[in-house]
C-alpha cells in the first residue's frame, strides 16, 4: 500500500490487518512499553488546509513515538499561499520527506499530489472522505463489541459527508451492516454506494439509504452521526440546519429504536443540540466518543507502520 487516498485504495484483507495493528498498538501503549521504531530516520510531512485536534495530534504523536520525526505545514506559510501549484510543491518535498499526510478542501488537490508525488500520500480528510476515522472506528467496534462481521450500525445525517463515505465502505468491507438516514438531497455519491454494494455482496452486509431515521435504527447496534456542516460548507449553514432539524437529531427518543445494548458514536467535534443532544453525548453508558477519539491515535499508528513496510 503506498497511497492511502479512500478505503477504496486497500483490500479488504489490508482493512482487516489495519484493525488488527491498530489494536497491536493500543496494546503496547496500555502496557507502558515503547513502540517499534518503524519510522527511525523519517521525516512525515503533514500539510494541513483544514483546523485540526484529534487528526493533527494523534498523527504527530503516532510518528515521534514510531520513531520519526513529524513536519507540520500551514500552506498559509508556504508557497503554495503565493500561487505555487501543488504539483510543484509535490515534486519539492517528494525530495524531502518520507511521506505526505494531508487534510484538505478537495479531494482533487489529494489526486494531483499523488500524481506528482514519489513517496506515498496518505488521505487525512478531505471534503469526499476521511478514511483514517473509519479505520479508527472500525477498531472501536471489535473493542466494544468483541467482532465487527454482522452489527449494524446506522448514520443518522449528511449522507453526502467524507465520514459516511468512508464508512459506506469500511462496513461494507468487513461484513457489517449500515443504513444511512439522510435528506434526499443529501444522499452519498453514487459511485460511493455502489462501490460499498458491490463489497456487501461478497461479505454479507446490508446497505441501505433511507429518509426515515427511526427505519435506519431499526436493530442496529451503533448509531452514528457528525456535524450538520461541515467545514467548507459555513455559507450553508442556515440552510442545512433547517432541513436537518429538528428530525434527523439524535437523541433518546431516536436511540430508544436500536437495540437496549446501541451505543452512540460521533467522530467529533459535536455541535451540542444540533445533530446530537448534550445528554446522550455525555452518557457514559452509551457514549463511546472519547473512546474514537482515544483510537484514533492507534489506528494512526497502524496505517504509518502498514505502509512503511509491518505486516
């Protein structure tokens, strides 16, 4: 694996080892023992267009305890703010760095980056996908339920958003079920669904869109949801909020459809009494939140060592 552009880049046997790697690492980390130097003598450049926690911090601490040394770039600070075209700053720091970890506006400046680029370009968001949060969350599920093949897990939301996608097509490549309840002008891409269809036929999976929120959570084990507007889409706020809300909130009375065991979930951040009720968020007995969020900094682990070279 040299690219990791969307889930679509990797099998679904590298899916399957990611989650297990990712859980190799959280394992190291709890028993207070120090990380394979996978990355010694490397350096990872992290361009970032996009305002970051969990992603910028996860990453940089994932490749200093691998062992390497992590370069953060602000594009506001480089060339690139001066026109410079991002096939030229490829080719530059191509000389440079070891890998390109990237969070950007357009999955198209990913597309050219890696067309240019010699050492591998890895997907930190971008406005199509954000496959690093669905590997994180795939791991988050084995941990909680003990197996990812047969759950259902239902997103309650903006189907047309990177982390539905990228979830379209985590579950349906390691078997589990998802249903998506969204506005019907806000569908996933359909090119997304059918690639996420064309996976569920060979593991199992059931993939659906509905309007319907209440059907979506009909016996599902995982209810998920994400910000209404997501960045880059400020300018639709008004709009999005009034087609959203108040029926495609989560809350108790929605959760009370899943099953008695349903856990919520959220990659963060939330904005509170919008997409998610602030009780639900803080319940401790069916928010696994912090526990994503904790994940994420494995499952950044996983995907570094898999692509430099641990199996």
């Amino acid at each position: 694996m040299k690219h990791l552009l969307s889930l679509s880049d990797i099998s679904r046997e590298d899916l399957r080892k990611l989650v297990e790697l990712t859980e190799y690492f959280k394992k190291i980390r709890l028993a207070g023992n120090n990380c394979p130097k996978i990355l010694s003598g490397k350096s990872i450049g992290l361009l970032f267009e996009k305002p970051s926690t969990r992603t910028r911090v996860s990453l940089e601490v994932a490749i200093v305890e691998l062992g390497g040394y992590p370069v953060y770039m602000d594009p506001r600070s480089l060339q690139l703010a001066r026109g410079e075209p991002i096939k030229d700053t490829a080719r530059v720091l191509s000389r440079y760095l070891d890998a390109i970890v990237t969070r950007v506006y357009s999955q198209e400046t990913l597309i050219e980056l890696k067309r240019y680029s010699d050492i591998p370009v890895i997907n930190a968001l971008s406005d199509k996908f954000h496959p690093l949060q669905a590997i994180s969350d795939m791991f988050t599920l084995k941990e909680h339920f003990g197996f990812i093949k047969g759950l259902k897990l239902a997103f309650i939301g903006d189907g047309g958003s990177n982390v539905c996608h990228s979830l379209l097509l985590a579950c349906s490549m390691l078997g589990v079920s998802m249903s998506v309840a969204c506005p019907p002008e806000y569908q996933p891409q359909k090119d997304v669904l059918d690639k996420a269809k064309e996976h569920a036929s060979v593991t199992g999976a059931k993939i659906e869109v509905v309007e319907n929120p209440e059907k979506a959570v009909e016996g599902a084990d995982a209810v998920y949801t994400d910000v209404f507007v997501s960045m880059g889409f400020e300018k639709e706020r008004e709009k999005r909020l009034k087609i959203f809300l108040p029926r495609y909130q989560v809350n108790r009375q929605l959760l009370k459809k899943a099953k008695n065991s349903a856990v919520f979930m959220h990659c963060l951040p939330a904005k509170r009494g919008e997409e998610v009720t602030e009780d639900l968020l803080e319940d401790p007995e069916i928010s696994i939140v912090w526990t994503q969020a904790e994940n994420r900094l494995h499952s950044a682990k996983a995907v570094l060592a898999y692509i430099f070279g641990k199996r």
